[in-house]
C-alpha cells in the first residue's frame, strides 16, 4: 500500500499545489471564510461525496461511502490564515494587507482535497466511510467546537477514529512526527487590570499607583507557577505584554497585563488558572488596589465569536501507534519520528480528540537549502510544497488501513 499510496499522492501534487497557492494569495481570518470556502468546493465537485456547509460558520463537509463495510473515520484540515503581514517575497504572496496564511493551513486544506480525490478514485477499496472535515476558526475561535455542535459527529453515525496533520515548517521536508498522549498544550490568555487611583507623578502618595503594583504581579505569577505546579507536569505562563499611563508626570488609574497559559495536563490548567486569580487579586488588594481577571479559559467568549482557550491535545495511544505504523510503511522507518516531548503550541484538533479516538502528526515541510527556516506564524515562513505528496497519501492511508 505504501509506495503506491505515494506515487498517487505525488500524481495529485500539481492541482493541490494550484489550490493552496490560490489560498495563500487570497487567505480570509476567523469563523468567516467565503472565498476559501467556494475554492474548497471547486477543488472537490465532480467526486461522489455527499457534501454539506456550516451555518454559524463555512465550514465545509464531505462524507465518501466505501465499497465495503468498515469504520468511520474523520480527516481534517483547517482553513483560516492570521491577522498578520507576509513578508516571504513569493510570487503568490498574499494580495490582503495584514492576512497571511503563516501556519500552513493552506497545505492542510490542499492536502485533504488532494486525499478526497485519492480516495474517491479509490471507493471500493474504501472501508466503510471517510468525513472530509474543513474547518474555520482553527486561530483561537474554536472552529471545531462549533461544528461539533453543529453535529459533524451525527451526519454520518458514530465516527470511529480521527486524524490530522499539521505542517511543520522547521523539520525535514516529507518527515513524519507524532506520539503517544500529549501531543499538543492548552492554550489560554488572560488579561489583569489592576486599578488604583490616578494623581500627580510628584506625590504617589496622594494617589494609589497600580504600576509598582503590576509589576509585582507579574512577579509573583512565575513564582506560583515554580512553587505550586508540579514540576514535571509543565506549565508555561508568560506575561507577554505590560501598558499603563499617558504621559511622564501623571501616575495612571489603571496598569494591564496581558499574557498565556500553556499546559499538558486538564488539572494542571484548572489549577493554574486558580492560583493566576488568587495570586493577582491578593497582590493588588495588599496594595490597596483591586484586580480584574478576564480569561479565555472560562470560555465566555464563543457566544460572542470571541478567541476562547483550547484543551490540551491527547493522541490515543493505539491511535498514534497507528499512525507510526502507516507512515512507517509509505515512508519508511527513516523518515518517521516518535516524538518525546510535546509541543507547547496549541490545537482545538483538542475539541475533536476529546470525542473520538484519534492522533495528529507533524509532517516536515522545511525548504531544502535553508539554513534556519522560519518557524509557523512568523511573516517569513514557507514551505517545500513537494512533501504536500507525502501529507495526501497519509491522509489516504489513514482512512484505508
């Protein structure tokens, strides 16, 4: 099945390398992503789907019946680009001020069409029934808990298993990397508005400056992260972001710290979001100011379209021995890692994994000859579109092994 599988993928190479250039120059952000969504549905009519569209968002959804009985199983590939400038200097360099597609979902969306059009040429060989899933609002929006409760899990009856990838930009071109359990961290950001009283700069006593009070914060939320998080069960929180004032001779009513929250554990991110608003509330009211906590973990946010923070993602083991397994066999032992740390980015893949078993896996998309390739989200990355090959027949695999 390997080498075949591959030869397949590499024959559909050209028309996915045509569908992701035409997404990077056009990306679209966040929940609403018409023109990719119409690209999606040029790129896969014609094939013997039953496809459907999101209502809350545009997402698309295609189900391919096997020729034969078998599981379900669900592939995903995100579409949304970020709030960013593009400064790689290629001829399909986004044509949209301040979007770029710089966390390769647009290989993810190629890659998954190009498997559609695999599997499709391929029906009878197909057990049971494979769910194409394209999906908004990977970027902090919560895309694919919106379709799950849209109800991508009961189109089709129960999914049996599920599987993802994602590119990675500073690993070898057409390498494969997953692992057993975490696999990816949570993701929350918060925000903490400590507030005084504002005065004159000549005489903080008349006022109550939160600047000092801020900063002390900041101080004490690393030091519950060493002394109240277990040590082998990893947290990083990272302040990444302090403003407060108007101008040198005025104390400010207000400071705001802004800042993440990666974990690998669900206890680990109850308990540390616990301690931030503790910590915080008990600094500043010790100071004689008052501490305002807002955080993406409560996930107030998604009612309102608003960024809200992921669970961390955990590959079922059986699920990510399988996939060592199959990419094993296209690709060789070589060219396949089993990874031991996990990655501290973030995924709501999370969302999916939580009701499914299943895995994701990196693949390597750096370019050859590059000394130091940038990483995802920087306004320089690219990527060694050959490997989308290696992506598109995994993708097939998946569905039938």
């Amino acid at each position: 099945m390997g080498p075949d599988l591959l030869r397949a993928g590499e024959q559909l190479l050209g028309p996915a390398v045509e569908l992701r250039r035409r997404l990077h120059a056009y990306p679209e952000v966040g929940l609403h992503l018409p023109e990719t969504q119409r690209a999606i549905l040029e790129a896969i009519s014609g094939l013997d789907l039953k496809v459907s569209t999101g209502t809350a968002t545009t997402s698309v959804v295609a189900v391919l019946e096997g020729g034969r009985p078998g599981p379900t199983t669900l592939l995903r590939g995100d579409m949304d680009a970020l709030p960013m400038p593009e400064d790689t200097g290629l001829q399909f360099s986004s044509a949209v001020a301040g979007r770029m597609h710089a966390c390769g979902h647009d290989a993810h969306v190629a890659m998954l069409a190009g498997a559609a059009h695999l599997l499709a040429g391929r029906k009878n060989e197909v057990p049971g029934r494979v769910v194409f899933m394209f999906q908004p609002g990977e970027e902090g929006y919560g895309g694919a808990q919106i379709m799950l409760d849209e109800g991508l899990l009961e189109l089709t009856g129960p999914v049996d298993r599920a599987f993802a990838i994602h590119v990675y930009p500073v690993r070898p071109s057409g390498w494969i990397y997953t692992r057993r359990g975490p696999f990816m961290a949570s993701s929350d950001d918060f925000r903490v508005t400590v507030r005084g009283s504002g005065g004159h700069a000549s005489t903080p006593h008349d006022a109550i400056d939160p600047v000092p009070v801020a900063c002390e914060v900041v101080t004490a939320l690393q030091s519950m992260v060493t002394r109240r998080v277990p040590i082998f069960d990893p947290t990083v929180l990272t302040v990444s972001r302090i403003s407060a004032g108007t101008t040198f001779n005025v104390i400010p009513e207000t400071a705001v710290l802004e800042g993440t929250v990666r974990t690998i554990s669900a206890t680990t991110r109850a308990l540390v979001f616990e301690n931030l608003r503790r910590v915080a509330e008990h600094v500043a009211e010790a100071h004689l100011c008052r501490a305002e906590i807002e955080t993406t973990f409560d996930g107030k946010g998604r009612d309102e379209g608003l960024p809200v923070g992921y669970p961390v993602t955990v590959n079922d083991a059986s699920a990510a021995q399988r996939t060592l397994e199959v990419a094993r066999s296209l690709i060789g032992e070589d060219h396949v890692i089993e990874m031991t740390d996990p990655v501290m980015g973030a995924e709501d893949w999370s969302y999916i994994l939580e009701r499914v078993p299943g895995s994701m896996a990196f693949l390597g998309v750096a370019p050859p000859g590059v000394e130091r390739p940038a990483p995802t989200h920087s306004n320089r990355m690219l990527l060694d579109e050959p490997a989308m090959a290696v992506g598109i027949a995994l993708h097939a695999a998946m569905a039938l092994d």
